[in-house]
C-alpha cells in the first residue's frame, strides 16, 4: 500500500526512460535553438553597425543611404508578399488608407528620423560613444511613458534613469573621441525611439494590431518612413551634389564615389556601381536584422530579447575597443559599468511587473469573458510569464515597429 502511494505520489510515470528522454531532448532542442536565434541575431544587429560605420566613414550621404535601404525593404516585402499570395492563394492583410494614417503614420516619420540620425551620426563619433549613447533610449521610454500616464510615478524608475544618466556622463567625460554634434544627433535619436515606442503603445491600448508578421509591417512602415527622411535626404544631401553637379558635373560625380581607404584601396572605384552593391548589401543586412530579431522574439520572449540585447551591446564595445581604435579611460569604463547596470536593472524591473500581473490576473479573474480571454503561459526557456491576446495573434505594433526601427542602426 505504502508502495502503491509512493509511486502515485511521485507520478512515476515521469521516470520512465522514454519519456524523461523526450523530455530532455525537448529542453536541449529549445536551448540550442535560443543559442542559435541569439547567434544570429548578434551577427547581423552587429555586422549592419559596423558595417555602416565603415561605409558612411567613406560614403558622406548617410540619409540618402537609409532611404534607398528603406525603398529596397519595401521592395523585398512587396516580393514576398506576392510570392505568398501566388504559392498559398491567399492575399497578406492591407490596412485601408484610413487605418493606415491613423495607426502607420507617425510611428513610420519617427522611426524614420531615429534611423536616419542614428546613422549621419556615424560620421562624427566612435561606435562606442554611439552604442552608449543610443541605450538611453530606456530614459525617453520612460519620460514619455510618465508623460502619457502609461507608467505609474515609482523611486525605482527615479533610480533606474539615475544609474544611466550618471553612467553616460562618466562614459563621455573628458573622452578623447567625444564629438558634440554626433552625440547630439544619437541623443535626437533616442528620443525619437522612446518617442515612437510610447506613441505605439498608447495606440495599441485602444485596439489590437493586425500587423503580427514583420513583412507585413515592413510594407506598411516603409512608405511612411521613406516619406518622413527623404525631405532631409533632399535637402541636405542631395540638392547640394545637383547643384554642384550643374556647375562642375565631372567633379560632382567623383564626390558621390565611395572614398577608398588604406584597407580598401585594391577595390574598383571608377565607377558609382561598387557603391550601388554596398548600399544593396546594407539594405539586405537591415531585412535580415529585422527578421532575426523578429524570430528571437516570436520563439523566446522579450525578456530573452531584452537580455541579450544588454549582452550585444557589451560585445559591442568590446569590439569597437580592441579592434575598432575605440579609447576608453578608467572613468569611461566605470561609467559604461554603471549604465549597464541601470538597463539590467531597467530589465529585472520588467520581469517582477510581469509575474505581479500574471499572479493578480491568476488570482481575482480565474474566468475571464470570451472575446476578452487573456492566456498566461511559462515560457520553458525562459521561466517567464508572457502574455497572448487570443485576438491578434500576441505581436503588437510597438514591438514590430521598434524592430523595425532597430534594423538599421
């Protein structure tokens, strides 16, 4: 009797060979499959940043650069698109116009302008300047959320923008490398970020996106984004090379040649179609930018995101460092120390919120109404409670159009 209790107690049924071993197959899979998402989405957010580092070094028309990035974005979702309507028979979802202005509109014009000073900064200041500068966006995300009321006053948010506003004014104090105008076009960008980032999340309080899948958003974004950057591009880009190019056409055409440099110097620049492939090349990095971290964030979590976005960031600057000729002083490196551990900090914060609203949710509404059912799920991987609103398919328009927005920088 004791026996038969034992083992009904310890369900032994968990102990059988067959079964443990799936079980511990299905854990190693989901491992090496985070690893993997994580691998990649390292490689192309990485590569595209010193990617474009080096060409816009060499390629004075940064704005001109995303737009024709955004243009071959919109151009491969519009191919996709249509691929999967002739192979499934089924056409993708088309916002009316309407619906498209009200919703699209201005997070397209800010994710546009962050983008499009994110990288004309890049001609001014190092990648790791610009990669601590650029993670204060969390500081805007907060500010505008405190300003919308879509965050509640707390000493832990005063604490957590403390520790990074702090940790950026060692990281810039006294830099050797430190360049004014560069710095404030990251901080411009940034701002823009949280901007676009609180605006989204208070259009998605009022209803649910549709747009759950990244092409769909990128053929929806992309027009708006190119509307929102090709003034500038035209203005300040752009209308200077026609104007010289109608005073002195030869020179005007050497002048949008990329610049050769030391490592370089053994490429074909006569002609303007090296630079046309390398913009492609960067184009089609951004694509895939955005459809890995899209992936990282469909089969993992935001918390799995949030993190290795921190731990990006550190590789970053280790590489931007030893082998970039980035300097940092010993105030420079306590600072990047501090600011981390604001974000880190920033992350954990999110984590508790999350459990306390699962649990509150789990407590007082063990039965919810149909059409508004919320279903609360651990994540094997993670051991974090995410949520899914049956009613859109879980991916909202602030997450997408932030992974948008972080495709290119």
């Amino acid at each position: 009797m004791f026996k038969y209790y034992t083992k009904k107690l310890l369900n032994i049924q968990f102990f059988n060979k067959k079964t443990w071993l799936t079980h511990l197959e299905k854990e190693i899979f989901i491992i090496v499959r985070t690893i993997g998402l994580i691998m990649i989405y390292y490689l192309f957010s990485i590569g595209i940043t010193f990617y474009q580092k080096w060409f816009i070094k060499r390629f004075h028309y940064p704005l001109i650069v995303v737009v024709c990035h955004m243009i071959v974005k919109f151009l491969l979702a519009l191919l996709f698109r249509t691929i999967y309507r002739v192979i499934m028979g089924v056409s993708r979802i088309t916002l009316s116009y309407k619906e498209n202005i009200r919703r699209i509109s201005l997070p397209g014009i800010a994710s546009s302008l962050d983008i499009g000073f994110s990288n004309w900064s890049f001609e001014f200041i190092t990648i790791s300047l610009y990669t601590m500068t650029k993670s204060t966006c969390i500081i805007f995300i907060l500010a505008f959320a405190l300003l919308f009321d879509l965050e509640k006053k707390r000493l832990s948010l005063i604490f957590v923008v403390s520790l990074i506003s702090i940790g950026l004014f060692m990281f810039t104090y006294k830099s050797t490398q430190f360049q004014l105008n560069g710095f404030l076009l990251v901080l411009s960008a940034s701002m823009l970020s949280g901007f676009r980032w609180t605006l989204s999340q208070k259009l998605m309080q009022r209803k649910e996106s549709a747009l759950a899948h990244p092409i769909d958003m990128m053929y929806h974004m992309q027009p708006w984004m190119i509307l929102g950057l090709f003034p500038l591009a035209f203005f300040f880009e752009l209308l200077p090379v026609i104007n010289s190019f109608l005073i002195t056409p030869e020179n005007s055409l050497n002048e949008i040649k990329l610049k050769p440099s030391s490592i370089d110097e053994h490429l074909a620049f006569d002609s303007l179609w090296p630079t046309a492939n390398l913009i492609l090349i960067g184009s089609i990095l951004a694509f895939l930018m955005e459809f890995s971290e899209y992936l990282l964030l469909t089969f993992t979590s935001s918390l799995t995101l949030s993190m290795a976005g921190i731990f990006k960031e550190i590789f970053t600057l280790y590489l931007a460092v030893n082998y970039n000729g980035d300097q940092m002083s010993l105030t420079n490196f306590i600072g990047l120390v501090v600011c981390l551990i604001g974000i880190t900090m920033h992350v954990m914060l999110k984590v508790i919120d999350t459990y306390q609203v699962a649990n509150s949710l789990t407590l007082t509404s063990p039965i919810l109404h149909r059409n508004d059912e919320i279903e609360v799920k651990r994540l094997l991987d993670d051991d974090i409670v995410s949520f899914e609103f049956t009613q859109n398919q879980t991916t909202t328009i602030m997450e997408q159009s932030n992974i948008n927005a972080k495709g290119q920088c």
